[in-house]
C-alpha cells in the first residue's frame, strides 16, 4: 500500500467512489436543469423544490396507499411530473417571450412557496423512509464497504442520464426538439406541436428531479429543506458544465461529486465552498463554462 | 450568456438571505422576544413551539398575577449571527423588548448575549448548547435554562465510556456549538480513562456523511461521537446504518438527540442510540398535561415538545415572577440577580437554582431509543437508562471559567 500526500492510497479510492456516487445526484439534478434551460430557455429555480417533492411524495404514497420504493421510482417522478405540466401550462408558458430574469423569478417564488407549504405542514425536522430490504446491505471490495444502495444509485443514475443524452442527442424525436428551440415557427409548419413538445420537456426534466429525489430518500433526510441545500451547489455544476450542454451535466456532475469528495478528506471545512471556487475560476478562464457553446 | 450567469448568481444570494424577521408592535408593559429558527433545520427544537411554550408561561404566571400585561413577539435568526444580533438590537432599542428567550444555534446565542449585556437586557438561552455562555463567555445578563455541552458530554460520554467504548473519532459541525460539544466531551472521555483518536469537522447543513464516515471507519474507533443536531445528525445517522458501521462493531453516540430527530430517523434506524436530556414528554403525568396544553397553544402537531420548548416555559415564568419581585423590567442584569436568587420551581423541572454563573441547575436523564416494537403510540421513543443527580448533572462551578465567580 502506498500513499499520496499522506492519506493512504485504500481509502483515497474508497474517497473517489464515494465522490462517483455523489456526482451521481449533481449529473441527475444538473441534467434535468440543463435539458429545461436548453429546450425552454427557463432557469428552473424550483428543481430543488420539485426533488424535494419527490422524496416526499415517495413517502406520502408509502404511508398511503402502500407502495414501496420500486413503485414510487415511477409513481413519484409522474405525479412531480404532472405538477410540472400543470406550471408550464398555465405559469411559464406566458414568459417564453421575456427576458430570463422572469423564469427565473417565477420559479424561484414558487420555489419558496413550495417549501413553506411543506415546512408548514410536515415540520422541519423530516420524516423517516426505510431503504427498499432488497437493497440493504452491502459488499467488502477490499479498499471499502460499498452498500449495495450506493451501487444501485450510480448505475442508475448514469443509464438514466446516458439515455437522455440519447433521446436527445442522437433520436428523431431529440431532433425534432432541438429543432423547435432553434426555430419554433419552422418546426411548427412541419406538422408538429411544438407547443405540447415543450410542455412535455419541462414535464419530463421536472420528472427526472423527482426521480433523484426518490433515490435520495432512503440515504438523506426527507425534509423540506433538502433542496435547497443541494439546489446551488446544482446551479454551480450547471453553470461550469455550461448551460444548456446535456453531456456538461453530466461529466461536470459526476466530476465535482469526485471534487467536493477529494475535499472532505484533505480539507472538510472547505467542502461546501469547493465548487464555488472551482465555478469562479471556470468563469474567470471559460465564461460559458467547460461544456458551453455561448 | 452572461446576464443568465449574472441572473443565477443573483438569485443564489437572494435564496441565501431567505425571509425577512417580523415582529409586532406595542404598548409599555413586560415585551418577551422569542427569537428562533423559525424555517430551516432547527426550526422543530425551537420554532414556533417556543412561541407556543412562552404563551403557556405568561398564561400560568397571569393566574397568580394578573396585574402585570406580558406581550410576546417573535422573529427568525436564520441561524446567521448577523441577522440574530441586528433583530436583537431593534427589538432592545426600538421595540421595547426586556426578554430574548431561546436561539437554537450557539452561534447566534453567544452573539445575543454580548448584545443583551451591552444593553442591560436579558437573555434566557434555551435553544444553545455551548457551556461557553455560562463559562469563559458568561455575563450577569445572561442565563443558560433547558442543557449545555458540559451535561450532554458528561451524561452520554460518560456512560459509553464506562461500558467500554474507550476510543472515540468525533464527527463534528464546524461552528461554535460543534467545537463546544466536541471540546467538553474530548474531556470527559479522556478523564475517564478513554482516548480520542481524530476528528473531522464538516459544514452545517451537510446533506452527505459517506466520506466522513468512512474517515471514522478507518480509524477504528469504537464510538463515533456525532457532535452535531438536527439535519446533520439524522443524515449521519442514518448513512451510518447504511455503511454497516454499528454492524461493524461500531458504535454511534449521538451527543445532542432531540426527539423530533429520532421521529425523523424512525425507530428502526434510531432504535438502541443512547441520549442525555433534560425533560422528556412521556415522563410523568404533569409533562403530558403539559404536551395537551403546548399543542393547544399552537405547538406543531404530530409533533412532540422537545427539553427546549420545556426549558422556555420554566424559565419565561421564572423571568416573570423576579419581573413582579424587582417591581420592573428595564434593568436587566436586577432582573437577573433576582431571578439567580430566588429558587425555581415548576411543573416541568421541579424544584431548582440558577447559579452565579448563570447556569439553571436540574437533574439530567440518560435515555435509550426504544425498539419498534416496545413503541406503544406516537413520540413513544425513550426508556430511562439513568438519572443524573441536579448537582452531577452540570459543569462544577470553579470549571468554567467564568469571571463572575468569584474564588
């Protein structure tokens, strides 16, 4: 065994992993912002809020009606989803038109609305939700136990995010949206409802902020506040990763997750100020961040 | 591009800055400020149910004297001692107010109090654990009520030490009260024959533990000292059981548990997790006559009151009764001197003194997570381990340092 600036080089790897699977919430919350921001020109201040709900209404069906983790990994991102619709249908859709600053506005005040309601009838402190049993436990790998909950939340967070990037990216469908940001009045003499399309997206980006907000619930505190403690560090991935760039979510996601964890182990008082640093180096270097075409 | 970076940046700091205080206006009588956490971590331990807990005080100190009117305001700190002591200072100079109680957040507290001293206020600490407000940073207008870190460290530290937890790794919130907490059971560990084999200090309000947990597992450690509260403690523990450290022969001491903490774990995960604490709901039939009246009041429901809210009405009504003695409120520290020599007495902590230093002495309690299945309503979560006698229970006078004690 060796070691690099004294820390031994088992629990460094150990470190880097554990990094990896924080990334993993930074690339599934930068994404969600980043396909909203890049089909629908919305700086969605309310994704941290819409996590939030995610969690929450994994437990509210839990307690309810009885469904499980496995279920509400589909039901919650739907019910957060419509939610989201129901915003961008009656809400954001009258903004489009105007600068950024009024997106930003609006969904930061129904942020606040959101979580106030929340603290207002749950309380701050949080609520209990068990790990699935399937998924308890974990494996020794030699350098550090990993729970099998860990391994999960990696893997599925990068197929998620790998397969949006996909859709985006490489499908008729994705073509068809960036065509509709580009220039909406073409795509529409087309035959297609670009109108619905972009509901849909924000639905969609809404949607994938609940899912991270399920696979956070069994490891973090189900509380009103746990978007919008995570939310600005998300805002920073999103701004160094360049806003609107998909794969800048996600490499830059995943990247300041191994980041903030190399922190908490050589210097963790710094740790929550690390990506804010690095973020103002990135803008002072590439002002449309790593990823950005700006 | 740069006016939407430009934008974001904006809003980040606004979301920082969060709600603005409110407080309400009055005529010349006896004006009580609760100031508290009321919309972030802490908000369950103090809050609203502070409020609520004040309301019950002036309502049971009115029966006997219903001469003196008694006027309640409240207003949130947001946990940044800037904001406390800017509310603290137009609440003292413009608004009348005689009374701070409660402040969740030593930070904030040890802030307050300076300003209560300069202004020959009061302030009642409720909410912060620091043992620094009644040791080196003490002053003759200040009293710590509900707990400290002296009592939490010397009942929960003490005891694991005694089973054999003789090595400790401490996981600590890098800020006043952490390093407080940290610092007083460091020592009682070490006085007891124990060892202390490294720490980490980690940010409030940290959402994920995995790394500093590992650092703990690597130490190998027998007992975690959790030196946080709220938010951080339930995401320590809770990843602690994912990580398999209590499998791993590890044991957790959770150094400052409320019970609103162990409702957000659940009792599947907090089951087992031994606490030092002052008051507990379900103790005695007078606590739950109490728990009745709080909710009432407007204490949260579905919530149980924790030994802050308790610790706000015994010593509003303390305050209340040296008020009526001295005749007046605008003089703080003669208030104070009063309130320090007449004992205390009521229905929550029973009979007790506040010492010169300005510590309120009671008995302290070391309690166990109950099983799920030992569980028999809602907040059914203590079984009594041990009592700590009024006179263990706290930091001997000569220890803490504070000038006001005069040797």
């Amino acid at each position: 065994m060796f070691e690099i600036f004294g820390i031994p080089s088992q629990a460094l790897f150990g470190q880097l992993l554990i990094g990896l699977i924080n990334g993993s919430f930074y690339a599934l919350l930068s994404l969600g912002l980043a396909v909203i921001f890049g089909m629908l020109n919305i700086i969605n201040f309310a994704h941290g809020a819409q996590y939030m709900m995610g969690a929450f209404v994994a437990y509210l069906v839990l307690q309810y009606t009885g469904i499980g983790y496995w279920g509400a990994l589909i039901v919650a991102p739907i019910i957060v989803g419509i939610t989201g619709i129901i915003i961008e249908r009656t809400m954001l859709k009258q903004l489009y038109k105007l600068d950024h600053l009024y997106g930003l506005l609006l969904t930061f005040g129904l942020a606040l609305v959101i979580e106030g309601v929340f603290r207002n009838y749950f309380g701050a402190s949080g609520l209990p939700y068990q790990m699935p049993p399937s998924l308890a436990g974990g494996h020794n790998l030699g350098f550090m136990f990993l729970p099998n909950y860990r391994g999960w939340v990696v893997g599925a967070s990068l197929a998620v995010c790998l397969a949006t990037w996909f859709v985006i990216e490489k499908t008729r469908l994705g073509a068809y949206l960036r065509a509709a940001t580009e220039n909406p009045t073409l795509v529409r003499s087309f035959g297609i409802n670009v109108p619905r399309m972009i509901t849909l997206t924000y639905g969609f980006g809404v949607a994938l902020a609940a899912f991270a907000g399920v696979m956070a619930a069994p490891i973090y505190n189900v509380s009103p506040q746990m978007g919008s403690d995570i939310i600005i560090v998300v805002f920073a991935v999103v701004v160094i990763g360049g806003m609107g760039s998909i794969m800048g979510a996600i490499v830059t996601g995943f990247g300041l997750g191994v980041a903030e964890g190399l922190t908490k182990v050589f210097f963790p008082e710094a740790s929550s100020t690390v990506i804010f640093v690095i973020m103002a180096i990135v803008l002072l270097i590439r002002p449309a961040g790593l990823f950005g075409r700006g | 591009m740069k006016k939407v970076i430009g934008a974001v940046a904006a809003a980040a700091v606004a979301l920082g800055l969060g709600a603005a205080a409110y407080a309400q206006s009055g005529t010349q009588t006896v004006k009580i400020g609760v100031l508290s956490d009321m919309s972030s971590l802490y908000q369950d331990i103090g809050g609203p149910g502070s409020v609520a807990a004040a309301k019950l005080a002036v309502e049971d100190f009115n029966k006997i004297n219903p001469n003196l009117k008694v006027e309640i305001v409240s207003g949130d700190h947001q946990n940044k001692p800037d904001v406390g002591s800017s509310i603290a200072t137009k609440w003292f100079d413009a608004d009348g107010v005689d009374m701070i109680v409660d402040i969740p957040n030593s930070g904030v507290a040890l802030a307050v109090s300076q300003v209560a001293a300069n202004k020959n206020k009061v302030f009642l600490a409720n909410g912060p654990a620091s043992s620094d407000l009644t040791g080196a940073k003490c002053n003759p207008n200040t009293i710590h009520w509900a707990y400290d870190t002296w009592m939490l460290a010397n009942g929960t530290g003490k005891a694991m030490v005694k089973t054999g937890g003789d090595t400790w790794f401490f996981l600590t919130a890098d800020y006043a009260f952490g390093h407080a907490l940290e610092r007083d059971t460091a020592a009682v560990v070490e006085k007891n024959g124990g060892k202390v084999l490294g720490k980490v200090r980690h940010p409030l309000n940290t959402s994920d533990f995995s790394s500093f947990l590992l650092q703990a597992q690597s130490s190998k450690a027998k007992v975690i000292g959790l030196a946080n509260a709220g938010g951080d403690t339930i995401n320590s523990i809770k990843q602690a059981a994912e990580f398999g450290i209590v499998k791993g022969g590890q044991s957790l001491a959770g150094l400052l548990v409320f019970s609103s903490d162990v409702n957000a774990l659940g009792l599947e995960t907090a089951q087992g997790l031994v606490l030092t604490a002052t008051w507990y709901w379900d103790m005695n039939d007078a606590n739950r006559e109490w728990t009745k009246r709080w909710h009432a009041a407007g204490g949260p429901s579905g919530k149980v009151p924790t030994m802050i809210h308790a610790g706000v009405y015994s010593s509003v009504l303390h305050y209340l009764k040296a008020v009526a003695a001295t005749k007046q409120s605008k003089d703080g520290a003669a208030v104070v001197a009063e309130m320090k020599k007449m004992p205390t007495d009521d229905i929550l902590f029973g009979k007790g003194t506040v010492r010169e230093d300005g510590r309120k002495i009671h008995p302290a309690y070391l309690f166990e997570v109950k099983k799920p299945s030992e569980s028999k309503k809602p907040g059914d979560f203590y079984k009594l381990r041990a009592t700590i006698p009024a006179d263990e229970a706290f930091r001997p006078l000569k220890e803490g340092g504070c000038p006001l004690v005069k040797s």
